[in-house]
C-alpha cells in the first residue's frame, strides 16, 4: 500500500508576500536593462561577432546569401593572423534517367530547352561525378580570395584593443565612471605593434545523400549526344541541371580589342562546367551582369542571342579582357568581385559593421592598425578594388 500524501504545509496569511531584491539584484537587473538598451559593440569588450551561420532549404529569405542562396558559412579566429572564413556548401545530387531510381524518365530538356534522350546512369558514375565535382570546384574557388578589413572597424584587432575610446571605462554599465585608473584596461592598448587581421575566404564544397542535410539539389543527367547538351542553372521551378558527362574544359577564342592586341583575334579560354555553375549557386551571376554591362545583355528584338550571350560572358571585343577569363566569365579565373558571396556573409556576421569588406584577389596580410588610413575605402576607391572599379563602365 502506499503511504499516505503529505498533506501540504498551511500557508500562513493569504497569497506569499514577493521577496524584496537585494541591492546586487537591482544592480544587476540594470546592467541587464542596460546591456539590452546598447549590446556590446565592436570596440567593445566581450563582443564577438556571430561565428556559424546554419542555413536549410527552409531559411527565410532575408537570412540567405546572396542572391537568395543557401550555403553554410563559418567564421574561425586565428589570433594575430588572418581569420578564415568558410562557405560550405552541400549539394545533393538526383539522378534523372530510365531506370527506378532516376523516376523513369528518358528524355530531358537542356539550358536551351532542347529535348535529349537519356542513358541510364550507374552508381559507380554517380559516386565518380560526385568526387570529380567536388573536387573541380574546391581546386578553382580556393585560389585566395581575401577580404580587407574595413579601416573604422576595430573588433578583429589584434592585442584587441579599441582606439582609445571604449578602453578607458565601461560605457555599458552606466558610461565612463569618474575613476578612469581604475577602469583602465592595460590589455587594450595599442603600443603600436597591434594589428588588424584580414578575412580568407575559402569555399568548402560537399556531395551528400542526405536530402534533409543538403542545401540544394542538382539533377544529374546522361544525355545521349553529350558534347551538346548545356547544363544549367535555375532558381525557378526547373532547378539545376547538369550533364553528368561533362567535366572537361570547354574551349572557347574570346573577342578581343584589336587595338590592343592587334596580331591575334582572341584569346583561346578554357573553363569546366561545374566551378562555373557552383559559381551560381553561390549567388554570383554572369560577370557582364556583375558589373553591369549597360548594353544588350538580354536577348530582345534589338540584341540577338549571340550579341547577348557576349556581353553577359565577357565575350565582346570592347570589354577587358579579364571579363572573358572570369570564371564567371567563359575562363577559369577567380577575381576579387566574384568575392561577393564572401562579403555578403561578412556583412550577416558582423551586423555592427557598416563599411564594406573590400574584397582582393590574393591574401593581404594583417595589417598594422598604425597604418590604416582613418577614411573608411570604398569598393570604387580603395587600393585593392578587384574589379569593382569597372561597375557600370561599358
Ligand atoms: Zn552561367
């Protein structure tokens, strides 16, 4: 048998009378009010920026990167030295072709909406295209991409320390006290050795087989006449569609101005289609479109598909000629404005920062904060630029 309940002391006089705070809980309820009324800042102690940013196919779309994509990206400090910041992106990749398992289908339209008659894809070619894919992308969009550190941004600095201002008291428990020497902080001064540490970029790309932990899906198709057949990409209803035959490089003789170089007609570029087509999954566009080509870069009654075709890829003999080699371009070449996905997730995970992370082509080492210019660059009139500099110039 169970014992009997124990019956429930008697409650003296009514309702329990609220215990009044102590005058450390008052205190520490208005630090609390305080800290909510003004977050830590990046000059001041104790902010960290936001270091792992998890995205699925249900983020909303004011939390994806750029241009509406979805990828993973992570933020890692390095102390003095330059921080990483990493893209991951996983890819699940469906087979479409007659058998079960490709859902029966044996015909499939390319980029350009021609119908192809499909082959059966094995799985030892679906796990050979996986790692080849993979692989093609990371080798070309791990070339050194770097982001500078804005020069009014002080939160990366290394000792950190804080140009003076927040160093001398606390401004977030009630603004600077009266007694500076006992609020001063020796380990946020800048004896002019303190540096400020710039941002790799680097890309991690990934084939998984699992859908929920995927990012995107790209359907993999075996046409019967390859060599002809245009993978795309789409955000629409149509999605991403790739050629499973195709990872070798297409070779194409870019326009060239003849006044430049006025012995040959163009140069030969070569590009593979999946660092290419990854490049759009990242957000990126073709670079014409990046950089604003102003004139016929969509087919219309006044541009043919061929005249636009040139200006989105660089492909016209009054462009310079690196818009050809891009890699969003008809080449192979990562630029510093194909960075943008970088500094657009720069940007999600420093909210505080409102000067833009100047992209470069190569890894700029930290530098010292001594140096920095006091005027904050701007992507037209810094000294790294990267391409921006021809936005809106042809
Ligand atoms: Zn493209």
């Amino acid at each position: 048998m169970a014992p009997p309940a124990k019956r429930p002391a008697p409650r003296p006089h009514g309702k329990p009378q609220p215990k009044q705070p102590t005058v450390q809980q008052q205190q520490w309820q208005q630090i609390q009010d305080d800290l909510l009324k003004d977050p830590p800042g990046p000059a001041d102690k104790g902010w960290v920026p936001q270091m792992n940013i998890l995205r699925t196919r249900n983020s909303a779309r004011s939390e994806r990167g750029l241009g509406n994509s979805v990828y993973d990206s992570h933020l890692k400090f390095n102390g003095a030295d330059n921080l990483e910041l990493t893209l991951v992106l996983r890819i699940f990749f469906m087979r479409i072709d007659p058998s079960p398992r490709g859902g029966y289908r044996d015909v499939g339209l390319d980029g350009n909406g021609v119908m192809y008659k499909l082959e059966e894809i094995s799985d030892q070619e679906l796990a050979d295209f996986r790692k080849e894919a993979c692989r093609q992308a990371n080798e070309v969009w791990n070339g050194g991409l770097c982001l500078v550190t804005p020069n009014d941004f002080v939160g990366f600095d290394w000792p950190s320390h804080a140009n003076g201002k927040a160093s001398v008291g606390m401004p977030h428990f009630g603004g600077p006290t009266p007694n500076l020497a006992v609020n001063f902080d020796m380990s946020r001064l800048d004896d002019g050795r303190a540096v400020r540490p710039n941002v790799n970029c680097s890309l991690r790309v990934e084939a998984t087989e699992n859908f929920a932990a995927s990012h995107t899906t790209v359907f993999l198709m075996a046409p019967s006449h390859p060599k002809d057949f245009v993978s795309y990409c789409s955000q629409s209803a149509r999605g991403n569609t790739w050629d499973i035959h195709d990872t070798g490089v297409h070779r194409k003789t870019v326009k060239q101005d003849p006044a430049f170089l006025s012995t040959f007609f163009g140069e030969k570029i070569g590009q593979r289609m999946v660092p290419h087509e990854v490049g759009h999954l990242l957000g990126l566009e073709h670079i014409g479109l990046h950089l604003k080509v102003g004139q016929c870069v969509y087919q219309s009654d006044q541009c043919s598909r061929e005249e636009a075709s040139g200006g989105q890829y660089g492909n016209r003999a009054n462009l310079p000629m690196w818009f050809g080699r891009d890699i969003m371009g008809l080449g192979s070449v990562v630029h510093a404005c194909n960075a943008a996905p970088w500094m657009a997730a720069m940007s999600q995970h420093v909210r505080e920062c409102s000067s833009p992370w100047i992209p470069a082509g190569v890894r700029i080492p930290p530098r010292r904060v001594k140096d920095i210019p006091s005027i904050p660059y701007t992507l037209q009139n810094s000294p790294y630029q990267g391409g921006f500099q021809e936005v809106g110039k042809y």
